[in-house]
C-alpha cells in the first residue's frame, strides 16, 4: 500500500482527500490511498510516521507550512526559496524531504486571472506560509506588493494602514489568511470594500467556500474575484509528480 495524507491543525475544510482520492480511481491505482491526519502540534509528526510506514507523502497546511520544517532531513530548493512546506517527500531510505508547490499553484492560476498591466502593484494579506509563497509568486511574475497584518512587521503594512486610496492603487489583492474558511464563513479581512472597483482583482487562496464573504464584498463593488480552487489543483498535481519521480 502506497499511502498519502494532509497534516493540519482543522482539516474539516479540506478537499484534498477527495482530490487525490478520486484520483487514484481514474488512474486505477487500488493500492493507493490518502487520509487526513489532524495533529494538535507539530510535535506530533514523528509518532505518525512511526504509526503509518507506508507513508510516502504528504500535504501540509495550516498552520504548519514553517514549524515542520524543523522536522525534515532536508529542503528542496523551492521550500527554502519561500520558506514554507507544503509538500514532504518520503524517501525509500525514509529521509524527510520538504518541497513548496504553493507558490507554483497561485503563479500559473494568478496568470490565468490577472492580466497584470505594467503598472501592476499588489497587497497580499497574511504573513504565514501561504503568503511566503504568494509572495514568491509575485516576485517571479514582476509585480511590486505589500504585505498587510494585524501587527506592524517593519517592512509591512497593518489593515489600519489600508486607505480608501491605498486600496484603490493597488489593482491586485491576494487573501492568503485563512479568513473567511468553512466554518467561520462570517468573516473576511478587515479591508474598505468600499474602495473597490471594477479594475480591481481579488484572489482568495480560500476554496472551502467556493464564494467567501471576501470574494462577495469585491464582487458588490464590480471587482473580478476567484477562489483558490484551482490554485489547489495545480499544487496537488505538482505534489503528485514529485511523489512519482523515479
């Protein structure tokens, strides 16, 4: 049995399971499958892997994308280029190798929603693991941006920061907290929607639901929005194809 699971504080949310799940049927692999693991703490990874042998993979999220880092044998260059993980390689010598296909996911989906005009500036809310790799993302694709949290970072910005007229120059906004997931749908990051237009693009690297309170709010005020639906799809395929190199 070649087994694969997501690790993560809540995984109440997530649609891995039956990604890949459904996955392995298409692709007739009987002898494949994917479970969900819930860990209270990080802490808690070296007795799961001692309890499942067969595991050969795994997805990471919130909120461990940084802490498990201290639990892998190595990094790929693509988790120390963000500095998160969501994607651990077990090797057949049983070495832990982590791997970032985030920044990947959002950069190909980003492409597909954002037409990026030359003059492009981006905020991107959150300073977890997540946001590391949107940022990476938006460093590759050429598009100038500040982070926003709830706390003053020094390089940063606070969501008290965020003017009507901040808002407004800044045509892309990326929601890479958890802002807004099943079940806590009443919530959304504390912007002035207000500020909003029509040439405004918001991305929610949220899936679950497939229209957050954030994703609403921009579209009242004309803006395009998109979940991260398919931002999920396109790291899982990566995580996928990592797992099968031979």
């Amino acid at each position: 049995m070649r087994q694969f699971g997501l690790i993560g504080r809540t995984l109440s949310h997530s649609f891995s399971q039956t990604y890949f799940t459904q996955k392995f049927y298409s692709l007739g692999l009987g002898d494949h499958e994917y479970e969900l693991f819930e860990l209270a703490s990080i802490n808690e990874l070296p007795a799961l892997l001692a309890a499942h042998p067969d595991l050969v993979g795994l997805n990471v999220t919130v909120p461990y994308k940084e802490s498990v880092m201290l639990y892998l044998d190595d990094l790929a260059p693509s988790a120390t280029r963000v500095g998160a993980v969501n994607v651990i390689e077990r090797t057949p010598d049983g070495r832990l190798r982590g791997h970032n296909t985030d920044y990947v996911g959002f950069r190909e989906s980003l492409r597909r929603f954002f037409p990026a005009p030359p003059d492009a500036r981006a905020l991107v809310l959150g300073t977890g693991g997540a946001a590391k790799a949107v940022v990476v993302a938006l460093q590759e694709l050429g598009i100038p941006h500040w982070l926003v949290s709830r706390d003053p970072l020094g390089h940063g910005l606070t969501y008290d920061d965020l003017t009507p007229e901040l808002v407004a120059a800044h045509a892309l906004i990326v929601n890479a907290t958890p802002l807004g997931t099943f079940p806590r749908t009443d919530e959304c990051p504390p912007l002035p929607y207000s500020a909003l237009t029509p040439q405004h693009h918001l991305h929610d690297l949220v899936y679950n639901p497939t229209e957050t309170l954030f994703m609403h709010k921009g579209k009242e005020a004309g803006a395009q929005v998109k979940n991260g639906f398919e931002m999920l799809c396109l790291q899982a395929e990566a995580a996928w194809a990592i797992w099968n190199e031979q």
